[in-house]
C-alpha cells in the first residue's frame, strides 16, 4: 500500500507540470527533404510548412551548418528557413530547432548526404544521342499491383481514352532492351511525378507533388532502379520536368505558400493565349504579353509565379535535387517560354554552376525559325537577352518534314521544304544543341502524316537519323503506331505487348511492315551511334533537283552522304555537280544494303532515301 500512495504522490506532482507543457508542433512538410554536403552553391533554402510556423527562429548546432535568416509570408503556416552551408561540411544528420518567445516549439530532423562520385562532371546528352520518347502510362504494365493506389483519386481503365492505363516504371525498367537495340542512347519520359487529379492526368502534366513519383508508376525506388538499368545499358535518362504550372489538386494549393505563388485572376479563371510571339515582340503590349505568359495553361493547371524569388528557388533547388538523386543525365523543360523568362535564365545557370556539362532542352513550340532562335543560349537578341537554355527543339524542321513528302514539287514545296529549314541555321547559335524530331506526344504521329506511306516514312527516318543535331524518335513509329493528333488519345494508345494478353507483341513478335520498319529503323540509328560524321559533323547540302535532296555530313576524317529520291521515278545523279565533297573519295557503302557504290554512277530507286559511308 505504501509503493501505490507514493506512485500517486508522484503522478499527482507530475500532471501541473505535462499540463503546462504543450506538445510540439507538428511539422507537414520540409522541402527539398534532404541536401548533400560539398555542393557548389552555399545556400539552401527550405519550406517548411507547419500551422502557425511563420516569426518562429530556427537554431541548428552542426559544424559547417548556419541559419542564415528566415522569410515569411502573407501565410502563417509556411516558413522558409535560409541555411548557408561551409564548403567542408560533412554528411550527416542534424535536428533543426524552432523558438517562439525563447521556448522551443518543435524541431525536425534534417540530413546532408554524400555525393556520388565524380556527380559535378557527369555527361549529358549530346548530338552524339538519340532518344526515345514515351509515356510510361501507355508504354508496359510491368506491375499490375499499383494499377489502383490508395489515396489516389484516378484508378486504371484501359478503356477510357483519356484514362490511366496501367504502364508503369517497371514496365520500361523490363523492356530496356528493346529501347537500347533500336539503336537509342537516351530515354526521356512524359513526367513520372505525382498527378493526383480527378481524371486524363495520365500524361503527368498536371503534377501534384514535386517530390514524390505517382504511386501508380512506382515508387522513387523504383526509378532509381530503372535509371541505374538505363545507365548499365548506355541509355542516358532525361527527365521532364514542368515548372510554368502545377496541377489545381497540388497540396500547397489548399493553402498557398503566399497569395502570389501562382498568378490569380479576381478568381476567374483565364486561360493562356499561347501567342509566344508576345515574350520577344517588341512591340507587343503588356496586356497581351500579361495573357500569354500568366494565364493559366489549362483550367486543371494552375499558372506558377516563378517572379516570386520563393518559387523561383523552390524549382531550381527541386531539379538539381532529382539529377542527385536519382543520377539524371539531362532534363527536358516543358511549356519553356510560358514562365518568367529571367528565372529560367537563372535556373539554367544554377543548374549548370553544380553541373558544367549538363544540358536542358525547353519546349519552346514555335514554327518560325526567327522566333524560335531567340530562346536558345547565346542568340544574337535586339534586346540583349540570353536564356542560357542550351537546346531547343526544331518545330520548324518538324513542320517541314510532315508537308515535304506529302506535297506536289513546287517552287516552295516538296522536299524543298527541308532544305528552305536547315538554310535557316544561321538564326541559330548552336545547330548542333537543336532537338530534331518527327513527331512527339503532342502531334500527329508520323506514319500519319506522310499518308500511311511506308516509303515516305522511310525516307523521313532516313533524314531524322542523319541530320544535325540531336535526334528524338517517339515511340512506336518503329512499328507503324499511326495517329493524326486530332485527339491526343489517338497518338497515345498502348504499345502492344506492354500488357500481359494483348493479341500481339510488338516487342518480341513483329512480323511483316511492323518488322521491316524496325529493322530499318534500328539499321540507321546503330549506325549512328558509330557516325563520328552523323553525330557531330558540318553540313553542306544542295538544292534539290527533280525532288531529290543531297546532303553531306562531314568530319575531318569521316563524310556520309544523304540521297533523298522523292521522286517517283528512279533517278541517278550527275556526280560532276557534288564534286566538292566526292572529289576525295573512292567508293562508298550503302548502309542499308550493304552493298557498294559507284561514286561516279550513283542511281536512287523511286521514293527511296540512300545513306552512303564514303571511303578514300
């Protein structure tokens, strides 16, 4: 009886003091949730979000690590913490503690980690590479088990068009092989981050979390793998990130970090114009520019304020987070021109101050070379503006490459087409960071728009495979996938194969045109890959006669020559006339056939395109 009275005592003496004592705050969320020791850039900035977080100080006790300041918001439940970190900071984990009124009110366990080996000087994607392009939803179901995640809104239906489908991380991770045997040495796939929305976010526009991968894809885990398997097989991974909009069910939006996070309109919603004219044009009004580059990209996707010097850094801090994470190669920028045009300059540099050879390509689709040129790094702009962005993609070309081979010869029509695009280079800054490409999960798919014609086709593959810059081939057109981009459903079907019981695979069982047109797609981009001349050498192309096109690629010790025969009608060529580059050479290969070939008697069947190692 003793012990329990004094128990009792003791309890009694105990509850005034726990009564005084509140529970720590509760903290939601810290952003970016981990960093590394030996960065480049000092500084990190974190968000950290926690009901009436904002006027609190923040104390860290860890050797090379200060609390440089804190900024807060219109918002009580956001804090951004601003911590300067030594160039000889060691990894590891530390508490960050918060005060209000000298008492600590909750601390969060923070942790710097260590870098991978050599991660400043890795390799990006060049003019060396061609990549593939695919949307993991539409591409393999690899994992039937996250079809349908908890807590995600969206579930599978194969049906539905514009419905989540099932292809997933480890559906791409399996058929690595095939991307790798087309003769690809890049992977970029549509965005693999959280869409939480209620419906047709299969596409991964519409991101809900930047720091999560969509549970119906996989997890970080998961891509970790897949990008590691890329990197076994000498496939770069190039990673899509969006930065002009997020989805309308992201979590901050509930309750944004400040009013002005994302652009607002009286609380009418307002669409953009997408008349990307108005960012360069000077002589637009800042009404129409206003409408361009703050109205919202689509009622689903809310239009982020990257003005604001908070989300400006949340975004640049968020991409150099995943290329560590994860070991990206490269990053591909969606809807480019549409965010504030002097912190994408900004980002572009703080990318490359951590990572001097990595590349980003922005999508900038704009179909006038003029206009286009003025995105890329280092143009020549009236208004002195250089985005730092290394390569753009040509929409021009793109444009050119689908009426080309459609067209009756005329004066600007038919294969000429391409040669009027490539004499355009001199707007560019660097023709050889230009993104090349046939097509893309926003256009009508290439076997469409040359009329289902297997020799147009062809002949298009010939060019993309050959041309300057950097080669993009989208997935499926290897086997004849069609679609004419009406309907982006349409351009977007499953790949056969990538579900157990579909009536055929395309990926081990190709038979007939399917079959011959991967061959002969995989015949000329694994010569590619041995092409010192098609990877990075000059271009000298002559005007087309009787619709067929000739070009040379050229290094100091290796040329091909391009026939492209548009023509009907076989045709052979007068040699005398390309003699400035034939001059030093004695035969040639045809790549295709294999065969050899008589410089000095080349012929070219009908509708046929020729791609000719020449030797001295």
């Amino acid at each position: 009886m003793k012990k329990i009275a004094l128990a009792l005592i003791a309890l009694a003496t105990a509850i005034p003091a726990m009564a005084h004592k509140k529970p720590l705050l509760a903290i939601n969320r810290v952003e970016p949730q981990n960093w590394w020791a030996g960065m480049h850039n000092s500084s990190l900035q974190l968000l950290v979000n926690a009901r009436n977080i904002s006027g609190a100080t923040a104390e860290v006790d860890y050797p090379g690590v200060k609390v440089a300041g804190t900024v807060v918001t219109d918002n009580a439940n956001y804090l951004f913490v601003n911590l300067e970190l030594a160039a000889d900071v060691k990894p590891g984990k530390f508490d960050i503690k918060f005060f209000k009124d000298g008492r600590e009110i909750t601390k969060h366990e923070y942790e710097l980690k260590e870098r991978a080996a050599n991660s400043a000087n890795r390799m990006s994607f060049t003019s060396e590479d061609a990549i593939y392009l695919l949307m993991p939803d539409r591409f393999a179901n690899g994992d039937p088990s996250n079809d349908d995640m908890p807590g995600m809104v969206e579930k599978a239906n194969r049906k539905a068009d514009y419905g989540r489908h099932g292809g997933d991380l480890k559906g791409v991770t399996e058929h690595l092989d095939y991307i790798a045997d087309l003769g690809m040495t890049a992977l970029w796939m549509t965005p693999i981050l959280e869409n939480n929305m209620e419906a047709s976010s299969y596409h991964g526009y519409a991101i809900t979390d930047y720091y999560n991968v969509d549970a119906r894809l996989g997890s970080l885990e998961d891509y970790k793998v897949m990008c590691d398997k890329c990197h076994e097989k000498g496939i770069k991974v190039i990673m899509d990130m969006v930065f002009n909009h997020c989805g309308t069910n992201h979590w901050w939006m509930k309750d944004l970090p400040a009013k002005d996070w994302i652009f607002q309109w009286d609380g009418q919603y307002h669409g953009s114009s997408y008349r990307l004219s108005t960012v360069a044009d000077m002589h637009a009004s800042q009404y129409d520019l206003k409408l361009a580059t703050e109205g919202w990209f689509d009622h689903t996707m809310a239009d982020m304020n990257l003005g604001n010097e908070l989300v400006k850094n949340y975004f640049i801090q968020n991409s150099i987070w995943w290329i560590e994470t994860v070991g990206l190669d490269g990053i591909r920028q969606d809807t480019y021109p549409y965010s504030d045009k002097e912190a994408m300059r900004e980002w572009n540099l703080r990318v490359r101050e951590e990572y001097p050879n990595f590349n980003i390509v922005g999508e900038a689709w704009i179909s006038q070379a003029e206009k286009l040129a003025y995105w890329q790094k280092d143009a020549n702009n009236r208004d002195g503006y250089n985005s730092e962005l290394p390569t753009i993609m040509d929409f021009p070309l793109m444009s050119a490459l689908h009426a080309a081979f459609n067209e009756n010869p005329g004066w600007d029509e038919g294969i000429i087409r391409l040669y009027n695009s490539l004499a355009n280079d001199y707007l560019y800054a660097n023709t050889n960071n230009i993104l090349v490409m046939g097509e893309n999960h926003d256009a009508g798919r290439l076997f469409t728009c040359v009329n289902k014609n297997i020799k147009s086709l062809k002949m298009a593959t010939a060019f993309l495979a050959t041309v300057r810059g950097i080669a993009q081939w989208y997935v499926g057109t290897e086997v004849l996938m069609e679609g004419d981009g009406a309907r982006h459903c349409e351009i977007r079907r499953d790949f056969d194969g990538g579900w157990k019981g579909d009536a055929k695979d395309n990926f081990k069982a190709r038979k007939g045109n399917e079959a011959d047109m991967y061959d002969y797609v995989a015949k000329l981009f694994n010569y590619r890959k041995t092409s010192d001349a098609l990877r990075h050498g000059d271009l000298l192309h002559f005007l087309p006669a009787n619709e067929v096109y000739v070009y040379f690629r050229t290094t100091a010790n290796d040329c091909v020559m391009v026939v492209i025969n548009n023509n009907a009608d076989k045709q052979t060529l007068d040699s005398a006339r390309y003699a400035e580059c034939l001059a030093n050479y004695a035969t040639g290969k045809d790549i295709i056939s294999g065969s050899n070939v008589d410089l000095s008697n080349i012929s070219v069947d009908g509708k046929t395109a020729m791609v000719i190692e020449l030797k001295k």
